[in-house]
C-alpha cells in the first residue's frame, strides 16, 4: 500500500534523516509481539503503523518474535501471528526473527556490563526487592550485596546460568541508582532464574532476562533505527537508553524509542489477557471468535484487511490515550464492503406467500444485478414461482400510519420481480398468521418498462419452492453499552459486563446462487446486512453465515 498522510513520528524521523543520525539513513522499524496470544486490532494499528513508516522512508521492516518470557509463550500462537500479519499485508520479507535466538548475546552482554561494574548479583528474596526500591515519594535503598566485587559477581553469575539455583534465590541487576526519581532506574533486575522449558531453546537455559533488558538490545542487534512502542514504555526509555549507552556494540548507532497511544475502542476489550479469559472459560468460540476484535476474529466476520487499513489512516497516530468510537470502525467496514459485495436476497425471519394467480409448477429465472451501484459484479439468474417467503416484519395485518410494505389491499414490488397484492391473511388455529394470499401483476415485470401505476413499498424475497436454507449467527457487541469499563490491564474486570445476547443462532431462506458460496465469501443480504460464509463451520450441506454488520451505520464523519 502506498505511504499516507504524515503523523508526529514521521516529523522525528524525518529530523534524523536532515541530521544524518543513521548511516545511510536506511529506516529499520519493527513489530516485536510477544507469541503468548493472538493479534488483535490494537496490534494491527501497530503492523501498518511500522510497515507503513518502513514503506514511507524506504526502508526495511522486521518481524520479531519477542519470546524472552519461557513461561506463557506457545508455537501457536507464533503461527497465528505470521499468518495475521501476512493477511493484514505488511510483508517482512526474510526478516524474520526471534529474540531468543540473541540468548547467548544478552548472556555476554551481561558480562560486559558486570566487568563494568554496571551490574551485580543481588541474593534478596523478591518481596526484599520490593521493598527496598522505594515509592514514587521515597527513595530506594541499596540492598546488602550491591558491592560486591567485580570476580565475585562474574562468578555467581555464570553459577546462576550453570542452573547451581534455584528459582528465585539470586537475580542479576543493572547498578545504577536506588534513589532515581524514576523507580525504572533504581537498579532494575535484568536476569531472573527460572527452570523451564523454552519454545525454541528447550532446557538450554535456566536464567532468562527480563523485558527490559532484552528488548533494546533485540532492537539494537538488528539495527533498529526507530523503535516505535505504546506510551505504557515512555517511563522505561531512560533505561533503553542507558543501556545501549553501556554497551560497546552500540557505540556508533542507537535505535531511538518512540511512543505513541494504544489503541482503545469503545463497547469491546482488546487486550490480549481480557481475550485470553473469554478463550479460557468458554465465554468465546475460541481466539477467532467472530465478536472478538482479533485479526483471525475480524477475518472469520468477514472485515477486510482494507477496511482496517482505512481505519487506521483515519485515526493516526497520537501521543495521549482516548477511547476510539467502534461506530467510526463499522463506517470503514460498511464503506469497504458496500462496492465489494454482491447483493443477494436472504429472508431471516420469513412468512410465505402464496400468489394465487401464478402457475403452479411453473418457475421463472429473473436477471438481477449483483450490484445496482458496480455493474462490474454482473448479473445473475435468481427463480420467481407460486410460494414465496418476505420478512415477517414487511407485513401488517393492520397497518401503522405511513406504512408502505404489505398489508390487506395494498400493493407492493416485490424487487426485480411484479407487483404483488395482499388479498386473503390465513391463520392457524392460535390466531396466528401462516399464509398470505396474493395475486400478481404480469405486465408490472421488472425491467419490462411498465409504468401504468406506482407503488410505495419494495420488498427482498426469496422463492419458497426453490432456495436453500442455511444458519445465520447474528452478532451483537460483546460488552454492554458502558463507557466507565476501560482497558485496564491492571484491574480488568470486564467480564462483569458482559453482554449476555452477542450470538443469536437462526435459520435463514437464501437465494439458490449462494449453495455456490465458498468459506470467507462475502455478500450483502439486501437490507438485512453484510455476511461472511463461516471458515470454521461451514460446509457445503451445511452453510453457516456469519454477520459481519448490519446496513444501518451511527457514525457521522
Ligand atoms: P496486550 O496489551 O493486548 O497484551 P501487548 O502490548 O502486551 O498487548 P505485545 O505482543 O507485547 O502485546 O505487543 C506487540 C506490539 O503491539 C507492542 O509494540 C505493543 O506496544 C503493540 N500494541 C499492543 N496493544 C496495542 C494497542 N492497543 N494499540 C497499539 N499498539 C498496541
Ligand atoms: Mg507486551
Ligand atoms: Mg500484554
């Protein structure tokens, strides 16, 4: 896709390349999730935010596994994010790589900064650590070990790696400054012991380093020009920086950290905890759950990668956290779809008709356009016969003021089909309407010219003697409609909120055309909304649509 409009991050970059601050000025950007959950749409902000800015400078953009945490990290999810990112678009090319991969580089590193006397092993317990680092409003106070010598530390270190201990017994930490007003710097641990199988490297590792650490040196190994993360980090910058700083590797160029908001969007929960505890207990049909704002969820709903792409243009990039409207999201959707797809008709919720004038074994195929408004989708047959069903709501027994679809004695067009008139409503036993009785006009055939009379109203149908049924699941939002619940990782408790009707299941009457459709297929039902053939659930006995969104949008631009 081609670079888009400017953003506060291309004005930084933009100022390094005037001060040559990178050799050759090649941009280098990243995106470094961490494999311990699928992507959602806060991290597609971030893909297209970095692949966009590599595409914008003509420069090159990594895809990077941050796997450095042995405990949560699963191959999985390594293959869900890859085949995310690839549907999303943004192409990392050969670059692909994993943090783990620099386990050995971080180890010497470690050394290094211990042969400067910059790091030290510290044998108090986690909960001393705590304690001693201080508040905000006080400061730390240096624990018992931090002098001891530089052989000293050299030695223990290489023990804690050689697995001499045991789960938290001892840390490594950077040495820097208990009483730093950034509680970041107050010797920050970098090493931590833990005795458990990696992903990727097994059991050849029993010390681990911590975030922190690990990730400027993954960025400054691969010669990250700009580390583009969300503002939670802002307050680790100092340390990112200290530490490329200290080390000798870095001596000539340094990747700058940049931060910007995460994304939030109102009515749903986008962190990949929040989405992990809807997987786990079930609430959810897995990480692909069509409701979920995942990428896999957002693809089996039938949103497109463009449609995600417009909508990120659209909000940019910001240095302050604000709650998206999901409303500004479905416009994107809608807008991209509306071209896209053709328009058949599906009768959700139907009651029959019976056009008592029309011939009994007779059908008739009828041209429609797919799309009245992109011919490019051409035509096809659609069968007009005696039965027919509409929407049960397209009729009234007694009508409302102003209504203009069916009611005894009124006429209406049935589309790109004959008007049609109500004669005779039959009931069940109960009361209940089952049937209505109508008669046709053959000279009101459309395309036919007629113009002899107008009618107000005109209804979507489908042959009752010749369509298909399949099941449709309708989608609401996932949360109630309740501002005050935000995306707080730190005390999440949405699940408090949820919204107990998101999935109806019902049975819907299409068009013959859609026994054709194939999984990830898209349609617009006409007036009933956009649809997505299922590409878990769906077979070709067994048709099963997903709504992607009804027609009706609430956003204004
Ligand atoms: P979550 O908060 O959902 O757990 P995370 O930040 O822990 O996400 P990572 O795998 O570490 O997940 O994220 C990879 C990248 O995606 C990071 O650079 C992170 O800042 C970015 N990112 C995560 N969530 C958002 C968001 N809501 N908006 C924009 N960027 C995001
Ligand atoms: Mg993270
Ligand atoms: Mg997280």
């Amino acid at each position: 896709s081609e670079p888009t409009g400017t953003n506060f991050i291309n004005n930084i970059i933009d100022e390094d390349i005037r001060n040559n601050i990178y050799q050759n000025n090649k941009v280098l950007t990243r995106f470094p999730p961490e494999p311990n959950g699928y992507l959602h749409i806060g991290h597609a902000k971030s893909i297209l935010l970095n692949y966009n800015t590599s595409l914008r400078y003509n420069g090159k953009f990594n895809l990077r596994f941050d796997d450095t945490n042995p405990v949560k990290e699963d191959e999985e999810y390594v293959q869900s994010i890859k085949e995310d990112i690839k549907w999303l678009g943004a192409d990392w090319e050969d670059r692909l790589f994993f943090a783990s991969n620099y386990f050995d580089k971080m180890f010497l590193y470690a050394l290094e900064l211990i042969k400067k006397d910059l790091a030290y092993v510290d044998d108090l317990s986690p909960d001393e650590i705590r304690q001693y680092r201080g508040t905000l409003f006080s400061p730390g106070k240096n624990s018992p070990y931090r002098n001891r010598s530089i052989e000293e530390n050299l030695e223990l270190f290489t023990r804690m790696k050689d697995g001499k201990f045991i789960d938290g017994s001892k840390v490594l930490r950077a040495k820097i400054d208990m009483s730093s007003p950034n509680i970041n710097m107050r010797d920050p641990i970098i090493y931590r012991i833990l005795h458990t199988h990696h992903h990727n490297t097994g059991d050849t590792w029993c010390i681990y380093p911590m975030y922190d650490y690990a990730h400027p040196i993954e960025d400054g190994i691969e010669g990250i020009t700009h580390s583009i993360c969300t503002l939670e980090f802002e307050d680790h910058r100092p340390f990112y920086n200290w530490l490329l700083e200290n080390l000798d590797d870095f001596k000539i160029q340094r990747p700058k950290q940049i931060e910007f908001a995460k994304l939030q969007l109102s009515r749903t929960i986008i962190g990949k905890r929040f989405i992990k505890t809807l997987v786990d207990k079930g609430i959810v049909d897995g990480w692909d759950d069509p409701r979920l704002m995942t990428i896999s969820g957002m693809r089996r709903r039938g949103i497109t990668p463009e449609a995600i792409q417009n909508f990120c243009d659209e909000i940019g990039v910001a240095r302050s956290n604000s709650i998206v409207d999901i409303a500004m999201f479905e416009h994107f959707v809608r807008d991209d779809l509306k071209l896209k797809t053709p328009r058949l008709m599906a009768i959700l919720d139907p009651i029959k008709i019976v056009i008592t004038n029309y011939p009994e074994d007779k059908i008739e195929w009828l041209d429609m356009h797919n799309n009245q408004d992109n011919e490019s989708l051409g035509i096809r047959k659609i069968p007009f016969g005696r039965e027919i069903y509409i929407e049960k709501e397209d009729f009234m027994e007694v009508p409302i003021k102003k209504y203009f679809r069916l009611f005894p004695g009124n006429e209406v067009r049935l589309m790109g089909a004959y008007f049609i008139k109500c004669n005779e409503v039959i009931k069940n036993a109960n009361g209940e309407i089952i049937q209505l009785n109508c008669t046709y006009d053959p000279e009101t055939k459309s395309g036919s010219g007629f113009t002899g009379r107008k009618v107000k109203g005109t209804l979507h149908w489908v042959c009752a003697q010749n369509c298909i049924e399949s099941e449709i699941r309708l989608y609401d939002y996932l949360l109630n409609d309740n501002n005050d619940i935000d995306d707080d990782e730190d005390n999440p408790d949405p699940l408090n909120n949820i919204n107990p009707d998101s999935l109806k299941v019902i049975k819907g009457y299409l068009e013959p055309e859609l026994a054709n459709a194939n999984s990830g297929d898209k349609f617009q039902f006409v007036r009933n909304g956009y649809f997505v053939v299922d590409s878990k659930d769906s077979t070709k006995n067994n048709l099963v649509f997903n709504l992607t969104l009804n027609l009706k949008s609430s956003w204004k631009p």
